[in-house]
C-alpha cells in the first residue's frame, strides 16, 4: 500500500496495519516501543529514586500511587504491542540501565527532593504533550489506549507544582529548585530529539504526530517557562 501526499491516514485495527508500508509500520512500533519502556522505568524512578527522598510518610503513599500509574500506563502499551505480535516481557527483567530505547541516564540520577519537584512539574510535560499527540495518531488502536493515560500525567504535573511551590515559599527552597532545574533542564530539552529530525517529519507525515521535534520542544518551553518565572527561578541558558 502507498500513501499518497494528499492521503489522511486512518489505520482501525492489527489487520489494516498489516496492510500499511513497512515505513509506517516501522515507525508506530518505534514510538510504542519507547514510550512502554519509558512508562516502565518511570515507575522504577518513583520507587527505587524518588520514594527514598520523600520526607514523610504522605509523600511516600503519593511516590507509590504514581509509581503503580506508570506501570498500569506501561501495561497498556504492552497489550498494544501484544495486539501485533511483540513481546515486551523482557523489560520487566531489565534494570534501568539495560533499557536503551528511552535511555538518558542523566534522568535517573535524582538526589534531592527538588529534583523531584522539577522532574514532575516541568519534565513530565514533555510526557504529555506527546501522549496528547499521540491520542489523536493515526493508529486507533494506540490512539484510544493512550487516552486514559491523559489524566494521571496531568496529576503527575500537578504533584510537581505542589512540590515546587512549598519549596519556593523560601529562599533556601528557591536556590534547591533552582539547582534542579540548571542539571535537569538540558536533560529534559534532550528528551525531543534532534529538532530537524526527519523521523519526527516523517511521522507527522503518517499522522503518528501532530509536531515534529522542534515544534514539540518549542511548546513545551512555551508551557514550562511561565511556570519556572512564577516559582522566582531563571531559566538555564542553552550551550549548544
């Protein structure tokens, strides 16, 4: 099957993917594939990085609440990719280290509370913005799953701001965000990719996205910077 320039593409069921070029099969299994593994170590991040760090006893029930919604959220793409005939078992038995699809160890190195404030409130819209994108993707049977993922990413966020927000109400507070955001900030920009890239092109092309990489980053930093001037802080400068 080819697709046509002027072609909006619309692909209901496994079968019709069989159907599909193997270009935009390859593409959608790719975008699957690395969120799933995404979803699974950031329920390890909740468990193994964050819970350690968290002060008291409510923070640890909220780091363990969210840690079941990544892996419920991992689940999902497992039944997705399974539909199709792949596997993901095998990342359960992985460490963090061992998966390379959605790797920047960089992500997984959290030591302070205010790391785990920053890691929500402003990286984890990178999350959402794209599972919003992909909710509204050409391939229905992942468009329709990810959909209820929508809602606990938004919690998620809004955990973050808690956490923001209680330490900015000190000086000492905003100097610890700040720290936060300076290592974590170049860490979160990595996260869109190359912003030319010709894969992200190539599905938008597809309908798998609504944004190429560049585009994407640019809405995040248009959502995320309002919210790092309201907590007082700077905006890390970028080196290239």
């Amino acid at each position: 099957m080819e697709i046509f320039d002027d072609e909006e593409v619309v692909v209901r069921t496994p079968d019709e993917l069989k159907r599909m070029p193997r270009a935009y099969q390859k593409a959608l299994i790719s975008q699957i594939m690395i969120n799933t593994e995404g979803e699974l170590s950031g329920g390890d991040d909740y468990t193994m990085m964050f819970l350690p760090l968290a002060p008291n006893a409510e923070e640890r029930q909220v780091c363990a609440e969210r840690a079941a919604e990544e892996y419920d959220h991992y689940k999902i793409g497992k039944r997705v990719l399974a539909e199709i005939g792949i596997d993901t078992s095998h990342m359960e038995s992985q460490s963090i280290e061992e998966r390379r699809l959605f790797a920047d160890k960089r992500l997984h190195q959290c030591t302070t509370w205010a790391e785990r404030g920053i890691y929500s409130y402003i990286g984890e819209e990178s999350a959402l913005i794209m599972i919003k994108e992909f909710a509204q993707g050409s391939y229905k049977p992942w468009a329709d799953a990810v959909r209820t993922i929508i809602l606990d990413e938004k919690i998620h966020i809004a955990h973050g701001a808690r956490v923001c927000r209680n330490l900015a109400a000190t000086e000492e507070g905003r100097e610890q965000l700040q720290a936060a955001l300076d290592r974590l900030w170049p860490v979160f920009r990595d996260l869109f990719g190359t912003p030319e890239s010709e894969r992200s092109k190539r599905a938008v092309r597809y309908g798998l996205r609504r944004t190429t990489n560049g585009e994407a980053l640019q809405q995040w930093e248009n959502t995320v910077i309002p919210r790092i001037h309201a907590l007082g802080l700077v905006v890390p400068a970028v080196t290239t």
